[in-house]
C-alpha cells in the first residue's frame, strides 16, 4: 500500500495511480518518476471481473481508451502494469485514467476515492470531496475510503465532518495511521492542538517509521500554551535522533575548495514556491539578490505551479523540480550543482525536504523563514534570525543550530495592488479582528480576548478563518466565548474571503487587529499593518510567540508590545478608548511600513549576503 506526501493512501483494492513517485531499483530501474501512473493485475482483474470483461481484453482496451502505453513490471510478487504518457507525466494524465475509471466502473467505490485523490494533487478540492463522497456512499464501512474522504473534506475546511469521518474509520480500523493523522489535522485546525498532538503520537506509535506523524506532532506544538520552550525543543531533537541522525551519519563528506572570497552558489529548498505565505518574504530577498555575489538555484517541491512559481523561476539561475525524487535523489543532485549554501525553507511544514538535509549535500547548511522552530537537526548548521525573535542567551540553548542574528530576519513584500487604507469614524463600536489560523486561536487567547471585549462596552470581534465556513467550529467559538461571558451578538465569525483584494478589503473594518499567542500571526500582522491596522501582540518565551514582537519593533511600534496578558489586556482597552491615536496610527501607518527595514529588500539582502560569507568564510578557515 502507497503512502502519500499528504498521509492519504491508495486503496488497496483499486485502482492506484503513481504521480509522485519512489525510488525504487528493484522493479524497474529506477525508472519510477513524476507522474508515472500503475495499476496491480490483481485490481485489473477485479474491475474486469466486476465488468464481465476478459481480463487480456480489458487491459488492451482500458490502455487504449485512455490513450498510454503500457509494460509488465516485475515488482515482489505483485506483478504491476506500468503506464507512462511520455510527455512529462504531469498530474492530469493520472486525472484522465481516473475519470475513465469511474465511467467504468460506475459503481465501484474504490474508482471514486482514487479520483478523489488525484483531483486533490489538482488542488481541485470541492471536486475532490465530491468524489470521495460518492466512494463512502458506496461503501460507507470501508475504513480507507472513509479515511480518504475525511482527509478530502480537511481539503474544504469542512474540519468537523472530516473529524467525524476519519473517527469512523478509526473505529472500523483502529490501525489506521492515515486517518489519526487526518483527524489530528482537523483537530489541530479547530484550534484543539493538544488532542490533535494526542493522534500524532498514537499515529507514530502504530508506525514509528512515520516521518509525518512525528513531524505533524512536533509541528503543532508550537500552537500549545501549556508546553514551554524546552519541552518543545527536546521533541524535535527527538525527531532528529530518530529520524535524521544515522543518515547524517553515514553521508559523505562534501569537499570546500579553499576560497573563502569567490562567488557562492546558493541553493533554496522549498514546496512554498507558489501561492503561499512563505513567497511574500522568499521573493524580496531573491529579487534583490546580487548576482555578482551569488548565484541561485532553487530546488522546488512544488507539485501544482502557478503564477509565483513561475515568478520563482525567472528569479533561479537554474531551477530543479525535486517532485518525485528520493532524498538521495535530490541531495546528489545538488552535490552534481557544486552548492556551497543550501537553505531550507520549510522546517517541518508540509512536504518539506528535511531529510536532503539529513545527507549533508552542501558544506553549510541553513534553516529559516517558513518554521518557528529549530529543525533539531544536527546537519542544520545556522537558522537565521534577529535579536528579537530570538534574544541571545536562552534562544541559543534551545537550538541545534548556531543562531545567526540579522537587523530583522524577515523583508515582506508589500502588495503590488491593495485596496487604500480607509479611515473610520472616530466615534461608534470599536472593531477588534484577528485573521490568522484558527489553529492559533486557544482557549487561553479567548479567555484573554473576552477580558478585553468586556473592558471595552459594544465593541466587537471579528474573526476571519477557513474553518470559521463549518457549522461545527463555529459552534465550538461561539460557545467558548460565551463561557468567557461574551454573547455570540459581538461576535463576528467569517469563513475564507475568495480574492485577496476582498482579504485586505476586510480591514476597512477593523480598528484594532489582536495578535494570537504562542504562535504570532506573520503575513497576517504585516497584512494588518499594511492596511494602517495597528497589531496588539504578547510577547513570549519562543521564536513563534516572538514574531509580532519583532515585526512591531522593525517598523518602530514597540508600544503595542506587551509583556504578559495583563499587560496585552492594557494596550488593547488603552488603545481602544483612544480613537485619536487610533486614527493618527491609521493615517500614517501604511508610509510607516514602507519606509521601515521591514520593507527595505535591498538592505535585507545585503545582510544575508554578509551573513552567508561569514558563514562560508567560517566554513572554509575550518576545512582540512
């Protein structure tokens, strides 16, 4: 049985279609790759026999409606038939093998939730959930098509129905790793990040070898409030140990030419080369990159390009796809390229590439921007950071990595077009909003939210989410406000806006944006204050709950920086009573961010360009 990027899995009964690909040299010499499509004899067989067809006659004419060829793989004893399209395997061929599927066969559960599974690669996920839907229809006591579907509806924001799906499948299978992980998710973004941790560790329990359980555990630590620095640092140290440490091991050592002046060549490892929060701060420091000081290549596990990705590409000297390659795969690729710095971009994010990393296939190696957190890793040499986010001291001792400290660690690239800023009237209701993860938004940030809505008579609370679309999790704010003494008439709960011109829009409505904690808002809290939103924020005793802190420091508001709830509590009321400085702050906020350091790309890439020689230079002094 397959396991995918995303924990789903291929059913085993049906229908299976390879567009990620393994390494594998057993079977047919390595040659799995992007967007290779195959199918066991035994699951022909079953859908020809479900058909009344031949089976010899089903396989020429299934292969021949849908227009690939085809040859017999040898593979364990599972013989397989492998198709491959010949011009570049991308994921709609798979798409178009699925569909032919379901014309088909119908009837046959298992057709359906693999097309699901690869309308979800598409990112056609309504279409997706459609499909799996009609899988659990007919099939509603198959544990693995309820798990599928339950994953497909994490896809829409439908969390509560997804949790309710992926319980189902636990309890016809208990052994379902998948679908724990699917319901750890849809926990975790209800804002329920200790029982989401809960499923992690029983799904790495039932699999120890599952790099994602652990990884999606140590992940939504961030989000505990009731975890400190170190608990947190020692999971992912554990996560290092078991995962990482005797692949390091084992990795070759990667020779440095003795030159500690000359050109480097850097590369950037990433999935979040497309539409993604991570682009709004890569892209500025890679466009004011000097070419003459370095060179770029970036190595992109992105499986559904776009606009961004393409605006990646024009700013790479050389772009590598690392879609359906191994880690060894793509880690002697980058020995091949002659790397002197390779950068991660994603820690323990989604489909990240840690474990290229783990093989040391560059003599520096360097973490930052897309994770809160140390990697743990001991082959991950420096994060980049700044004082703020990470105060000398105590922060150093709580990384596997040497700490290097820049002016600020993040450039936000300000909206190319964005809706003016809107001044409101001085008197009426004061709006207080956050937009960010719902993940974010923990008991104890509501208990401290309430305190400030009753301090502050008729005002209001607006809250922008995805999840905040489903029935279920709006249920659960609106009652764990009013346990906190606020009525559900003060509240305000809104679901994803479509544009992201109606996404900044909405801050014509705020007067007040309140930074959630421990884990800080980023894009959002520099979205906010593009938009003259002034951000609350507390700061706190990791990187995560630091960030607003940071970026409030960057462009010369540490005002609105508190010390502890109390403190968050005073700044908020204070500001609120006070539309005057309300709406001086929103007049002049938008020039304040533009001429700020947080803006200024050029100056922030001379500052990871020193901090790249430096290390290099370090690299070079300590080689034999």
């Amino acid at each position: 049985m397959l396991k995918r990027s995303k924990n789903r899995k291929w059913y085993k009964g049906g229908l299976k279609f390879r567009c990620e690909g393994v390494e594998c040299g057993d079977c047919c010499s390595g040659k799995w790759g992007e967007g290779f499509i195959w199918v066991s004899q035994m699951d022909i067989a079953r859908l020809a026999a479900h058909l009344g067809i031949d089976f010899d006659e089903f396989t020429r004419t299934f292969v021949r409606q849908v227009g690939l060829r085809y040859s017999l793989i040898e593979k364990a004893n599972n013989d397989c038939i492998f198709y491959e399209d010949g011009q570049g395997c991308q994921v709609y061929e798979g798409l178009a093998v699925a569909r032919r599927a379901t014309e088909l066969a119908p009837n046959l559960a298992e057709a359906w939730s693999n097309l699901g599974l690869v309308l979800s690669d598409r990112r056609a996920s309504e279409d997706a959930a459609d499909a799996h839907r009609r899988a659990a229809a007919l099939k509603p006591d198959d544990a693995i098509i309820l798990g599928n579907l339950a994953d497909g509806l994490n896809d829409i924001g439908a969390v509560t129905e997804a949790a309710e799906a992926a319980e189902k499948a636990l309890a016809l299978d208990p052994s379902q790793v998948a679908a724990l992980i699917t319901l750890g998710n849809a926990l975790k973004e209800q804002g329920r990040a200790s029982e989401a941790c809960d499923r992690f560790a029983r799904a790495a329990a039932l699999s120890p070898a599952s790099v994602s359980a652990r990884s999606n555990e140590i992940f939504t630590m961030n989000y505990r409030a009731d975890l400190d620095a170190a608990d947190i640092f020692r999971a992912h140290t554990a996560w290092a140990d078991t995962f990482a440490g005797e692949v390091t091991g084992k990795a070759p050592i990667v020779p440095v030419p003795a030159d500690p002046d000359r050109r480097l060549t850097i590369g950037y490892v990433s999935p979040d080369f497309r539409a993604h929060s991570v682009a709004h701060f890569a892209e500025p420091l890679l466009t004011a990159h000097d070419r003459s000081a370095v060179k770029i290549i970036c190595y992109a596990q992105v499986a559904n390009p776009d606009k961004w990705t393409e605006t990646f590409q024009d700013l790479a000297d050389d772009w590598r796809s690392t879609i359906g390659l191994g880690d060894d795969a793509v880690a002697d690729r980058i020995r091949q390229d002659g790397v002197d710095i390779l950068v991660d971009l994603a820690g323990h994010t989604a489909n990240n590439r840690l474990l290229v990393f783990a093989r040391r296939p560059a003599p520096v190696q360097v973490t930052w921007l897309g994770y809160p957190n140390t990697t743990g890793m001991a082959a991950m040499d420096y994060r980049l950071t700044d004082a703020v986010a990470d105060p000398p001291g105590a922060a150093d001792a709580l990384h596997s990595e040497t700490l290097h400290r820049l002016p600020g660690f993040l450039c936000y690239l300000m909206p190319r077009s964005s809706p003016p800023v809107t001044l409101p009237a001085d008197r009426g209701p004061v709006t207080f909003a956050s937009f960010n993860a719902l993940a974010k938004i923990n008991d104890l940030v509501v208990e401290t939210w309430a305190r400030i809505l009753r301090q502050v008579p008729d005002s209001r609370l607006l809250l922008k989410s995805k999840p905040l679309a489903d029935p279920g999790t709006r249920a659960r704010y609106v009652r764990l406000f009013a346990e906190a003494g606020i009525a559900e008439d003060r509240l305000e709960l809104a679901g994803r806006t479509p544009t992201r011109a109606g996404h900044l829009g909405a801050y014509g409505r705020v007067d007040i944006a309140l930074d959630p904690f421990p884990y800080n808002g980023t894009t959002t809290t520099c979205e906010a204050l593009w938009m003259g939103v002034p951000v609350v924020t507390l700061v706190g005793d990791r990187h995560a709950a630091r960030v607003g802190a940071s970026l409030l420091t960057r462009i010369g508001l540490a005002e609105l920086i508190a010390a502890d709830t109390d403190g968050y509590v005073d700044v908020a009321v204070t500001l609120a009573r006070d539309p005057a400085r309300r709406r001086s702050l929103r007049a002049g906020m938008r020039a304040r961010v533009r001429r700020s350091g947080l803006c200024n790309a050029d100056a922030f890439a001379r500052s990871v360009e020193a901090a790249y020689r430096h290390m290099w230079q370090r690299r070079c002094a300590a080689a034999p």
